[in-house]
C-alpha cells in the first residue's frame, strides 16, 4: 500500500510539473504522458483499496482465533470466477515483487481433460488469505537469490491430482461430510489447486518438521538473514 501511495505522490508531482511547463496540456505528448500517470495512479489506487480490503478481514480473524482452536471456523461459499481471484492476487504483490527485483507470473494450467473451472462455488476470502501467506513468504525469500522468480499456477480437475515432487502432508482430522452442509448447495465436485513456487533457498528435512508447529521458525534469525545477508 505505502509503494502504491509513493507511485500516485510521484504521478502527481509529475502531473503538476507538466502543468507548470504547459498551462494549456494541450500538446499531444503532454496529454498522452498525463493519460499514462492518471491510468497508473487509478490502478494503484484499485490495489490500495485491495489490501486494504485485505487487511480489514485479517481484523476480523484475529477476532476468530478462538474458533480456529476449536476447530469451529466458518467458511462462507459464494459463486466466484477463480481467474478472478488469481489476478486479484497478483495485482496486491505485483509492486512489492517489482521493488524487489522479483518475476512474479500468474497463470491457469490447463488441464489435459480439458476441463476448465469458469466458476465456482467456495470462499474467496480464505482462499486469498493462503495465497497472500504463501506469496509473502516467497517474495521475502527470494529478495537475495541470484534467480529471482516466483510463479502461482492455477488449474482445476475432475479428479485428485498429486505431484510427485510435491510432499503432501496429512489433516489432522478429515471430516468427509463438510461438503454436505446446506450452504454447499447441490453442486458438481471438483477439486481445484493453486502451486506456489519459488526460486528461495527452501527448507532442510529438520526445517520442514517445524513447519506446522506454531510460533516456530526455522531460524530465530530469519529476519536477520533476509535483510542483512551478504553478497
């Protein structure tokens, strides 16, 4: 939000300069540099009021933790495009992935089916709260690597898919019914799955068994490391 406010500071300036050097904006080159600093402030104002959609609902699940510990979090489906979804997320990290040096690429896989999810039925909220997790780690985690790439694919399938290079780890609990709750409504089940995937230093088998338990990294240090490691 901070890079997007500093891009619409600096458009305005810019705007105002060109003002100064032209009262009338009525030479063409002028008016076309004006209608490109006014697109980009609009489209980090749109980006700015994403994040800061975002940041309210992390207000209000703060609100919920004692659900999440007893395991009574609510999910609320609604129909959503996941195309949609996925441009929303790129659209909130592109600037932080740009100052940080960082490819950042979105893409829908396509499925050797040939089946395509145009819409759906579930909760775009938790969805995008997983994706920002993973994306904020991957950008933090990336900023000092020689290769500096991150890449979020979505596809979707009639059927479950795993990846061999991929470790699956299991719930705790599955409860095989929740798709019976009334507010799923009847609808055609598929599966549908985002891949996160980064050009970071990633984690050691003893890292990777820390990962899940809470208020545990896999350094104390990592804030150190991240910021101030040499080159």
């Amino acid at each position: 939000m901070v890079q997007c406010a500093d891009s619409i500071s600096s458009s305005l300036g810019d705007m105002a300069e060109l003002i100064r050097e032209d009262p009338t904006a009525a030479i063409a080159p002028s008016k076309a540099r004006m209608q490109g600093m006014i697109s980009s402030s609009l489209d980090a104002i749109d980006t700015i009021q994403t994040c800061a959609t975002h940041q309210k609902r992390i207000v209000d699940d703060i609100l919920t933790l004692s659900k999440l510990d007893s395991k009574l979090l609510v999910i609320s489906p609604i129909v959503a495009q996941p195309s949609i979804l996925l441009q929303v997320t790129y659209k909130m990290f592109k600037e932080e992935a740009s100052k940080a040096k960082v490819e950042l690429e979105v893409r829908e896989e396509t499925s050797d089916s040939g089946f395509h999810a145009h819409y759906a039925f579930l909760d775009p909220s938790r969805v995008l709260q997983i994706l920002i997790n993973l994306l904020t780690n991957a950008i933090k985690f990336t900023r000092d690597q020689d290769r500096r790439k991150v890449e979020v694919v979505m596809g979707a399938s009639k059927e479950v898919q795993h990846s061999p290079e991929v470790e699956y780890v299991p719930p705790e609990s599955l409860n095989n019914d929740f798709l019976d709750q009334p507010e799923w409504k009847d609808c055609e089940e598929f599966y549908l799955h985002f891949t996160v995937t980064d050009t970071g230093c990633g984690l050691t088998a003893e890292q990777k068994a820390k990962l899940f338990l809470r208020f545990s990294q896999a350094t104390p240090k990592t804030h150190v490391q991240v910021c101030f490691q040499p080159r």
